[in-house]
C-alpha cells in the first residue's frame, strides 16, 4: 500500500559566479529527464536566482528515495520541502 503522506525533501545544488542563473536553469532541465528516468514519486523541480551571481536548482523527493537519489546526484544540501502538500 503507497503512503499517502510520504515526507518530501528538497534537494538543493547551488551555483556561484556569473553563469550561476543560466547553469541552474539547464541543470533543472537534467532533474527533468531523471525524474522521468528513475520513475521518481514526485515530479517537482526548478530553480531559483537569489543575486546576479547565486542561483540553485533543485529536485523534491519522497524521503524513502532520498538515500538512493542523494549517491546518484550528490546534491550540496537539502530541507524539508514545504509545498505542495
């Protein structure tokens, strides 16, 4: 039986420099094609610019993918994701 409140976790690469906007946007579209890939519970990605220099993509997981997901992609850092709930 599927749980039906499986936590889910962001899972967050960060980015830094001039380029950091345009690489978050194209990693994001790499997130896209695993999620596909890896039949993963969730299909939520994106990214997000926090400064000119600074921007992350990032990819929610159910927790019981984490571990797995987290030796594949190894991500910078990751939090409880909010969202979507």
């Amino acid at each position: 039986m599927e749980k039906v409140l499986d936590k889910k976790i962001k899972i967050i690469w960060d980015f830094r420099g001039p380029g950091a906007a345009k690489i978050a946007e194209h990693y994001q579209k790499h997130l896209e094609e695993f999620v596909t890939i890896e039949e993963l519970k969730f299909d939520i990605t994106g990214f997000e610019h926090f400064s000119p220099t600074h921007s992350s993509a990032f990819l929610v997981v159910a927790e019981f993918e984490l571990k797995e997901v987290r030796e594949l992609l190894k991500p910078h850092r990751g939090e409880i994701y909010l969202g979507e709930q």
